[in-house]
C-alpha cells in the first residue's frame, strides 16, 4: 500500500493543488499549522530527509526554490514565511514522505481563501 502523498500524487486522493510539475506537488496542509500552510511534496518516494541519498540532493533544491516561488505568489515575501522540513517521529513527521512546509500569512486572508 501506497502513502498518502504517493495517492495524492497518482490522484487516487483529492488535493487542493497549487502547484505541480515533474518532479513535485504542492498542495495545501489539511490540517494547517498556519493561515497559510503548503505542502511541498516529491514525486519521488523518499522516506525522509534523514534516508535521503546524494543523488537526490538536487530535489532539495527543486522544493527551496519552489517554496519561495510559492511565496512571493501568496505575498509571503514581504511579510515572512517559514519553511520546514520535519524529520522523523521524534521532528515531528507524521507522513513519510519527503516533503517541506511553507508557513506564513498570519497577517493574511486564512488559507481556505487562497487559490
């Protein structure tokens, strides 16, 4: 059986995407931590951070940059944001699945009114 974000990704789960290419989705948290809370997801099935191999280092790249894409699309730039890599039970994550959180908009609309 698939993970969550690997149904998500294949569609066999709704998102409320906001963002997907090749390599990545992105779609908002369903339980947010903040107004605005987007997950940024691999396609690739990576467990977490801390099993991740060189040769999938360049994906890193790929979710920063996307991230902060995404932000100055939600006008998190001028405001802050966070971004997040939970790692591990023990970091806090509950889906494993490589994935980053961008947070912000605590002075924004609430995150049921973006896209």
């Amino acid at each position: 059986m698939s993970c969550v974000f690997c149904q998500i990704i294949k569609k066999e789960l709704p998102s409320e995407t906001v963002f997907e290419d090749d390599n990545l989705i992105v779609f908002k948290d369903i339980k947010p931590s903040a107004p605005i809370d987007l997950l940024v997801v691999s396609k690739k099935h990576i467990k977490s951070l801390i099993v991740m191999e060189k040769q999938d280092n360049s994906l890193l790249k790929e979710m920063v940059w996307q991230a902060k894409l995404l932000a100055v699309k939600f006008d998190l730039d001028q405001s802050g944001y966070r971004i997040l890599f939970n790692c591990g039970r023990g970091g806090g994550q509950v889906i494993d699945h490589l994935h980053l959180h961008l947070m912000g908009g605590w002075n924004k609309t609430p995150v049921n009114n973006i896209v």
